[in-house]
C-alpha cells in the first residue's frame, strides 16, 4: 500500500471478525515497526502477543473487573482532559455514540460499549506494549507511541485494523496475570488487531482534525 494513502486511510476500528491472523504476519508487523525510531536507539518496547484462549481469559476477566467496579489503576497517570482537548473528547464521544446508534441516556448500551472495549472490541489478537521499568522518561515512552503507529501503519499492508487503546491498560494487575507479564514491566497501551468488520457501524466513522493553520507557525519558511 502507498505509503501517503496508508496514513490516510488508517483509523481506529471497533468491529473485527473473529479470523486470527497468523502468527507470522504478526511477527512481520512487529518485526517491521521496530524500524521506528527511539530516543538515543534505547529501543524500550516490549510486546505482548496475545490471542486465542489467553486473549478470551483476559476480555472476561476484564469485563468481570469492570462490572465489579474495580477502580482503574493504571501504571502510568492519564490527565483528566480540559478545555479545547476535553471538547474534542466530547465530540469524539458524541460521534460514536451516534454511529452506533447509542442515545446519550442509555446508560445500559454505554456499558454494553465499554465492556466492549474492554474486550477488545472483540478482535481476535490483542499486542500490549510495555516498557521495563528501568526506562520510563520521555525519550522512552515517546519512542513507544512511534513503535505503535508503525504497528498501525503496518497492520494495513495485511488487510489488517487496529485500534490503539488505554482503556485495557487502566488494569494492569488483570493484564499482567493473565498475559503473564512481570511487575517489572509497565503497561502503556494495547494495540486490539483483525480483520476489519467493515459492517460495523463504528468503522464507518471517519474523525475530524484541527485545520493545520491552527497547530502550525511558520517561521522563515
Ligand atoms: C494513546 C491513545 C489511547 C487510545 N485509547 C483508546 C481507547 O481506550 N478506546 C478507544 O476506543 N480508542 C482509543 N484510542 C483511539 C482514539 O480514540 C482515536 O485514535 C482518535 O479518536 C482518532 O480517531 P482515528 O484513530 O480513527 O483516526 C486511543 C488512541 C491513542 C493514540
């Protein structure tokens, strides 16, 4: 796929059909992204592949955790989101709902989607990506989210989506006893992967992005 048209056709799926996908075409997609840069060539990723039995033990003891109303406790802080950042948030959460037909006061289907989210979005592979706790400054985690959208950018070449997600990680005592990852080893994001559903309601949406004039200064350029 040209590589132009790869970045602009790459977007977070939520709907997969239950096909794994092999385990060498996973191994070339990682295999490829850590071709992405890292700071000072530290390369600190670490992935955990995950799929079939291990990958339904985790989506049920996640969705069991949620429903319990365990208390998110992630290895890494997230910042509650204000002002422009927050109303993006919103929008983005408006817009999905909306595409999946969920009414801002249906609280039941709001749960039915987390916990679909939490499961993954029900695709067959899942990859955590982790970083010795050894390394977990700036240059670090930032080479982690270069690694990441390698991975998303590659994934396409396979006919492959993704979606990059926080939520799973917000419970990484689950994660890591199920995936058999050592405390050691903090949890940043997890990559859901398949074949796309392009059925789903909430793989038609196509998100908006600032004008570039808002984010850009040009300076004697
Ligand atoms: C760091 C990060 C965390 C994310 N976490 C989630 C998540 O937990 N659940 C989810 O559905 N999407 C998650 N996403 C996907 C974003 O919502 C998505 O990238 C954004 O809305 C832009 O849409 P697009 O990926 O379709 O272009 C995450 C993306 C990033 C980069």
């Amino acid at each position: 796929m040209e590589l132009i048209e790869a970045i602009k056709s790459r977007k977070s799926i939520r709907g997969y059909k239950s096909t794994p996908i092999p385990r060498e075409t996973l191994t070339e997609i990682l295999e490829v992204a850590t071709r992405a840069p890292s700071g000072l060539n530290c390369q600190p990723w670490e992935f955990t592949v995950l799929g079939g039995g291990v990958l339904d033990d985790l989506k049920r003891a996640l969705e069991e955790y949620i429903r319990a109303g365990a208390a998110p406790d992630p290895d890494f802080q997230t910042e509650a989101l204000t002002g422009v950042y927050r109303k993006r948030q919103v929008e983005l959460g408006i817009a999905l709902y909306q595409v999946m037909g969920i009414a801002r006061e249906d609280t039941e289907k709001k749960t039915q989607w987390l916990l679909k989210g939490m499961r993954f979005f029900e695709a067959p592979n899942a990859i955590v990506v982790s970083i010795d706790e050894e390394v977990s400054g700036l240059l670090a985690t930032f080479s982690l989210g270069a690694v990441t959208q390698t991975i998303a950018l590659a994934a396409l070449n396979y006919g492959l989506g993704t979606c990059i997600q926080g939520a799973p990680v917000f419970y990484p005592q689950v994660v890591r006893q199920i995936a058999g990852i050592p405390e050691s080893k903090k949890l940043v994001m997890a990559i859901a992967i398949g074949y796309p559903d392009w059925d789903f309601p909430a793989n038609k949406l196509h998100t908006t992005r600032e004008p570039l004039a808002n984010v850009v200064a040009w300076r004697g350029v």
